[in-house]
C-alpha cells in the first residue's frame, strides 16, 4: 500500500480507504500476507457488458 501510494503520490491513508472499499465491494481480494488482487466482481462486470454490448 505504501508502495502505491508513493508511485502515485497519494497520500497512504487515502490509498488504504480506496484499496478497502474496493475490497469491500469485491473488486479486490487480500491475501494472508496483505497483498492485493483481483476479485470476482470484475468478471461478473465483464459478463453483465458482454451481454449487453452490441457487435461492432
């Protein structure tokens, strides 16, 4: 989180609430050793704009 937070030049609290909230919604997931991921809820997003996208 610190890391992200000094790459971006936001400061650490901030990045922690938006990693959490994130998290909260499932958009991440936190491993045991604190790293994030990526969580589900971006595959459930891609499947609801397949669905409803046109083809080009």
């Amino acid at each position: 989180m610190r890391e992200l937070a000094r790459e971006s030049g936001v400061h650490h609290a901030v990045v922690h609430r938006v990693l959490a909230t994130f998290a909260a919604n499932g958009f991440l997931v936190q491993d045991a050793a604190g790293r994030y991921g990526l969580g589900l809820r971006w595959f459930e997003l891609g499947q609801v704009m397949r669905k409803t996208s046109r083809p080009r």
